[in-house]
C-alpha cells in the first residue's frame, strides 16, 4: 500500500515508517517542522512539511499523495511533569484529535481512500467499574475528572468519527523506548529518576504500556488485516497497578523508592490524580493478538525497562 502517515515525525511515526517501508509499503510522511523533513526522507518516507489543524492543507496532501491509506499519529504533548494540569498539557493534542482527526476524514473521504487507521488511548478513559482489566466493548468513564475531561471528550469524538467512517481506532498503552519520554534522559524517567513520581494512597490504579517498536508492528498489522469499524487495544500483556510500576521505573531509572502520598492529601492537587493511581482500570489485549495477528516482542513492561536501563541511550527497541 502507499499509506499517508500523518504524523510521521513523532516517537510512533518514525519507527513505523521504518516498519511499513521494510513491509514493501510506501510512505508519504507528514511533519509540522521543516528540518524534520530530510530526517524522514532518510527513514524512507517522501515528507510533506504539514499543519494536521490546516483543513484545506491536508485535503490537498491526501489529495496530491493519492494513497490507499490514511493513517493519524498526530499528537503535540507539551510536557508530561506538570502532573496538576494535564488538560493544558494536552491542549493541542486534543485540537488534533478533534479537529485534526475531522481534517484527516475529509481529505480521505475526497480521494475515495477507505482504509484509515487512527491513534487513541487506552490509559484512563475506560469506567472505573468492575474489574481491573478491560477490553473494547467495556464502557468509557461517564464522569471523568474536571481535569481529565477535555481530553476524555476528545477521544470520545476522535474513535466516534472515526468508526462511523468505518475507519480503525488502535487504542495505544503508554508508550515507552527510544523515543519516548519513558527511556534513559526522558521526562518520565527522568522524573522517576529524582523522585518526583510518587505513589498516591492504594496504589490501585490500572495502568497498560507498549513498547514504541510493538506498538508500530500493531500498527502495520492493523493497516494489513484490521477489520473497517472496529477498535483494538494495543498494549503488552501485563496490566499492572501503580504501587508496582512506579517502584519499578524509579529502580530501573537508578533512583531511590517513590515518596508515598495518602489520597486526602493528593486530592488537594487535583481529583484526577486519584483517579489517576488508585481507580483507573487496564486493558487486555486479546482480541488485537487474536484478530490482528501480532504479539508484542516484549509481554511486560518489566522486561522493557530492565532492557533500557541496561543499554545505551536510544538503543534498546
């Protein structure tokens, strides 16, 4: 297929337009940044330097690129330290998932591409009822947090659009590896590193991860054998709570053990960081490996970081 990869500069974008190239694909790779471009020609991608929020900008890309697929990476996270606001921090990443995401289906729907293959997130939105592990027909959270809630009605609005169109929605897990803010010198880890990523009260919160190379190998699996319509959760097979995955990431970042903090006490900073540890539930992925194909190359985030904290910068994928 030639797939027009929106997003092709991010921590995602770039290992998959390696996959998708080394697939026999090709791939027309869309970037806000101008020196971005020769880095994504040298990937293997033809660059078109691209504002996802430009409406008539991206329908005429898709419209010049003529592909037989349309895939939506774009995100712009600002920083991931200010745990008090969230909703600011992702602020532009909810335009592109709204906004963006509307861009993306027009300028599909006008060069007749019906294959579409578009970036959610599995980590809160999921009701915080019942067990601690979801799949893709269990409800989303009906009344998220003040701070959470821009960014819940933007996933509802993007996997909305998204599956009406009959388009595929990849509901990713946290991702980490090269690239990403969760490996050697990246925020997270850099956070988890100098003790500034606590633990809150129970600890119960149910968070999911992939690593950045399986989730770009869901992606090509999903872009080749996804059924139109449907939503996969994509992530590795160890959903865990944070009192375990915070202790792990601060020891394998080669910090000392988080700061505790009780519940009464977090609340002050904000309802959502409650939920956030102590509520929100994980996903399984067995309908992905099922219906796709694909098993992650690492099964456990513990593996994962052991691995990154073990290799150089950059290296372990």
């Amino acid at each position: 297929m030639h797939v027009f990869l929106a997003g092709a500069s991010g921590a995602i974008g770039r290992p998959l337009v390696r996959q998708l190239t080394a697939a026999g694909h090709t791939v027309t790779g869309t970037t806000r940044s101008a020196p971005k471009a020769d880095a994504l020609r040298a990937l293997g991608a033809e660059p078109v330097v691209l504002d996802g929020l430009d409406r008539q900008a991206v329908i005429d890309a898709v419209l010049a690129a003529r592909p037989d697929a349309v895939v939506h990476e774009m995100t712009a996270i600002e920083t991931l330290a200010d745990l008090r606001r969230p909703d600011r921090a992702f602020a532009a990443t909810n335009r592109l998932r709204t906004e963006g995401t509307d861009n993306l289906l027009a300028a599909a729907h006008a060069a007749s591409v019906e294959r579409l293959v578009v970036q959610s997130f599995v980590g809160w939105p999921f009701a915080r009822v019942g067990g601690p592990v979801k799949d893709e027909d269990a409800p989303l959270d009906p009344h998220p947090p003040k701070r959470l809630r821009t960014m819940h009605d933007a996933i509802r609005h993007l996997e909305q659009a998204t599956t009406a169109a009959g388009g595929i929605v990849l509901r990713y897990g946290g991702f980490y590896g090269p690239g990403t803010s969760v490996e050697p010198g990246g925020e997270q880890w850099e956070m988890a590193r100098t003790r500034k990523a606590p633990t809150v009260g129970d600890g119960n919160g149910v968070w999911s991860f992939v690593q950045i190379e399986d989730a770009a190998a869901a992606t090509v699996a999903a872009l080749e054998r996804g059924r139109p319509g449907e939503i996969y959760n994509i992530c590795d097979d160890d959903p865990a709570p944070t009192r375990e995955w915070v202790p792990a990431l601060c020891a394998a970042a080669g910090g000392k053990p988080p700061r505790h903090i009780p519940r009464w006490l977090a609340r002050l900073a904000g309802e959502h960081i409650v939920v956030m540890t102590c509520e929100i539930r994980g996903a399984s992925n067995a309908k992905a490996k099922r219906e796709l194909d694909w098993t992650p190359r690492w099964p456990s985030w513990r593996e994962g970081w052991t691995a990154l904290a073990a290799a150089p910068a950059g290296v372990a994928g």
